[in-house]
C-alpha cells in the first residue's frame, strides 16, 4: 500500500514515498530552488527509478490541496490527478493549514499547553493572511474552528501559538515576535502522519472533480 505525498503549495516543493503504517518514509526529498513545481514528475519518477520501486505500488496519493501557491497548487493538482488517472490510485487532498498545525504538533515540545493557529499568507493588494485554530488533545490535532482569511492585526490576539510555514515581506516588524516559524522543518513527516488518519476514515477526494483549496468555499467544522 504505497503513499506519495506531494507538496508544491508553497515555494519549498517537496514529495515522499511511504508504506502504510511504515514510520520512516523510504523517498524524502525536496527540489533544489532553481526547479519548479512543474519539475515534479521528472524527479519522482528519477526517485522511483533510482529506489527501484515500481510506479504501479502508489495506492494513494497525498496532496497538500492549499491555501498557499496559485501556481504551485494548480501543477501539484494536475500530477496527482494525472497520477489517479493513470494507475487508478486513490487521492487524499490535505489542507495545507492542517500540514502547518500539525508540523507544529510533531516538532514542539509543549504543543498541547495552548490553541495553536496556523498562518498562510494569502494577498499582496489586502495583505491578508488564510488562517484555523487548533487544539492538541491526547496528542490528537483537532481542528476548532472554520478556515478563515484576516489581517495579522485581527489574527495575532490572545494567548495562543501562532504558527506560519514561511516568512513573506509583508510582515510588519511588530508582529514578528508573535510569530513562530515552522519553514525550517519539511512538510512530509506531518502530512504522512495527517494521511494515515484520513486511510483509516476512508476520507478520500474524487479526483475527476477535484481543485485547488483556494477555489473551494471555505468548508465548516463538521459537528
């Protein structure tokens, strides 16, 4: 039962091959900054080649669906249908909020002491960002609130952690204090770990009609 994990949703493009239930992912590799999203079937396939593993074995594919890249999010929609289609696996979209919440949870000590918001910036023009509230419970991340797009003004309030995947210009030096940056950490590893649960609850997306987070409405807390 073979997972490939693709994120191209921001400007750090990465892809990872795993086993069900296996702890350590036998692909983990990021592309060199000079190559984009676009560059992605060549080097998974050359990873698969070099690993002699067969392209028939992906049974899932993992997609890191957005907020994040308009361009990213579009090529990394296309390869993971393309890939769907062709070897009729089965596609898992996985907020890119969720990955950045959940990066946190893995890589923190303390995780659970207080609600955690993830942070994806989201328009130059409004300088707003996309963001979600979670909560660690049980070493569960549960997601608490709907996703939502604000300003850093209205967002960093209160006593929470306040977490974001990359650091863009836009940010106002006032608020950088109030920020913790998980972009040194890979992606992989938490949407590994966040794609196991939605295998085990059968939460798949159907890739003929599937798209981009940023062309959805935003979807509520289920109750």
């Amino acid at each position: 039962m073979g997972i490939l994990l693709i994120d191209s949703s921001s400007k750090k493009i990465e892809f990872g091959y795993g086993h069900q239930k296996s702890s350590k992912l036998l692909i983990e590799e990021e592309l060199d900054q000079k190559h984009n999203a676009d560059a992605l079937t060549y080097f998974i396939n050359k990873a698969f080649i070099e690993k002699k593993i067969d392209l028939k074995e992906i049974e899932y594919v993992s997609l890191s669906n957005g907020p994040g890249s308009f361009t990213g999010l579009r090529i990394g929609s296309a390869i993971a249908k393309g890939i769907c289609f062709a070897l009729q696996s089965k596609l898992i979209e996985i907020p890119a909020l969720d990955i950045v919440a959940n990066k946190f949870k893995l890589n923190f000590s303390g995780a659970a002491e207080k609600e955690i918001i993830s942070l994806i910036f989201s328009n130059t023009k409004t300088r707003e960002f996309y963001f979600c509230r979670y909560r660690v419970e049980h070493q569960i991340l549960n997601r608490i609130s709907d996703y939502k797009t604000g300003v850093l003004e209205n967002i960093l309030v209160g006593d929470h952690v306040f977490v974001i995947n990359e650091w863009e210009p836009y940010i106002e030096k006032g608020y950088i204090k109030k920020l913790t940056d998980v972009s040194g950490f890979s992606n992989l590893e938490s949407q590994y770990n966040l794609t196991e649960d939605y295998i085990s609850k059968n939460n798949f997306s159907d890739f003929g009609n599937s798209e981009p987070f940023y062309m959805k409405d935003f979807f509520p807390v289920s109750k």
